[in-house]
C-alpha cells in the first residue's frame, strides 16, 4: 500500500511539474483566441467566447505565408543537408579513426560552443563581400554548416554502437562501403538519425540572430517576423504575438509528439549501448 502510495506521489509531482512548464504555452494558446482587451484584462479571463478573427488576420497577412515558407525550407534543406554529411563524416570517425580524432571531434564542437554574438561580425563581413547575403542557397548552407558539428557528435556515439563484424560480412560478400552504409549501419542508428534530425530542425527553426543579420527580406523566418512586427499602434500587438506563436510552436511540438518514442531512444542510445 505505501509503495503505491508513494508512487501515485511521485506521478502527481511529475504532473504538477509538467503542468507548470506547460502553463506559459497554454497561456499563449488560450490568448490567441481572446480579443486584446479580454488579454489585457485584469483579473485574467478564463472563461471567454473564443474569437478566430486572430488567425483570420494573421492567415491574410502576405508576410505570414511568406516568413512561414522560408521557416519550413530552411529549416528541412538545412537539417537534411547536415544529417547527411555528418552521417558519412561520423562513419568515417567510427570506423576508420584518423589521427587526433578525439582532438578532431572537440575541435567540431568547439563550434557549437561560439557564442552566436561571437561570431556574427566576421560571418555578415564574408557574406557581404562574397554577395551571399540574402540568398536562400547560402543561408541555407549556413545553417547547415552550424548543424553538422552536434549532429557528428551524436551520430558518431551511435555508430560506435555498431559493430565492426557487421562491415566485414559485408566486405566479405562483396559490398561497397555505400551500400555497408545504407544497408548496414543506417538502419541500426535510425534511432539517433531522427534524434539529430528533430534537434537541428529545432535549433534551425528558432534561429534569429544570423538570419535577421545575415539574411533578408527575401530569406526572412519566423523569428524576425516576430520581432519586427510586434508593435502596432504604439504598442504591443498581443493578438498578433498570442496568434503567430500558436502557428509558430505547433511544427516542433507535432514533430516530437510523433517521434517521442524514437527521439527517447536516440537521446540515449549512443551512451548506453554496447556493441550489437
């Protein structure tokens, strides 16, 4: 009896726990069914008549359709881009283990610990003198290039995992390295492809500073259409915030809710599996 009483406390504290971190994303997902003075209102409303007259101004909004369409391409090429390379880099470090390859590697992420603000001047000076600035191609490559070094790292732990019998029987029966690679080792690491598949989406999609800075009208997300439209009238559009942050939340959390149970897996199938 007291252990089920004991669990049925551990559980009310995980929901009590979750329901408070949720509290902020509810906040924002009920406001942006209110009008501005139902958000502004005081005490706050819990009980309203729900308006869409929010997402119908946002929806008619050209920029909308526009920042979102750049969002949703710059975030999937560039992911997909980078977990790619990184695939065939990470095999690469697994298996053939160049020299350094533990300084090679902390080098790699090395990179990922640069603070964006860091290395925005010297990244906006080469891309104006090269005329990248503003182009969807070397944004792109851009976000990649800052996604590879994290998904190396996660890749590589995974395909230590793997083990090296797998390769020989394959080079045994006459396979190529590409298809050892495809047919082999890529369907055991699935698991930490869509673990770095989800991350970099995440980290792409949130990105602001390099793409207000770096980027343009024509390149413009999400972020900076949050930013640069959040006044009107003298102060803050709460309906335009409130709505846009609903559409705006909704691509990461419908991703992570349909690989919950791979992504659980590939946070720690790399650190605590052996060889197979």
């Amino acid at each position: 009896m007291s252990a089920r009483l004991g669990q049925g406390l551990y559980h009310a504290v995980l929901w009590l726990v979750a329901l408070i971190f949720f509290a902020p994303v509810f906040w924002i997902i009920l406001s942006s069914f209110k009008t501005a003075p139902q958000i502004l209102a005081v005490p706050p409303l819990i009980v309203f008549r729900p308006t869409f007259a929010n997402y119908a101004r946002l929806f008619a909004q050209p920029s909308f359709e526009h920042h979102f369409f750049n969002s949703i391409v710059l975030s999937v090429l560039a992911v997909v881009i980078a977990v790619a390379v990184s695939f065939l880099a990470a095999f690469a470090f697994s298996r053939f283990r160049p020299g350094a390859t533990n300084f090679l590697m902390f080098l790699l992420l090395s990179i990922r610990m640069l603070p964006g603000s860091a290395a925005i001047l010297p990244v906006y000076l080469m891309y104006v003198a090269f005329g990248w600035k503003d182009s969807y191609i070397w944004m792109t490559l851009f976000y990649a290039m800052f996604s590879i070094p994290f998904s190396v790292w996660i890749l590589k732990g995974f395909i230590d995992g793997v083990s090296p019998r797998f390769d020989e029987t394959g080079i045994v029966n006459g396979a190529s390295w590409l298809s050892i690679i495809a047919r082999l080792t890529l369907p055991q690491v699935m698991p930490g492809v869509v673990a770095a598949l989800i991350f970099n989406f995440i980290f792409v999609w949130n990105e602001f500073l390099f793409n207000y800075i770096i980027g343009g009208i024509n390149t413009a997300n999400i972020p900076v259409l949050l930013a640069t439209n959040l006044s009107h009238g003298g102060g803050i559009d709460w309906t335009f915030l409130s709505s846009l942050t609903t559409i705006y939340i909704l691509p990461p959390i419908i991703a992570v809710y349909f690989f919950q149970r791979v992504l659980l897996v590939g946070m720690t199938f790399g650190t605590v599996r052996g060889e197979v």
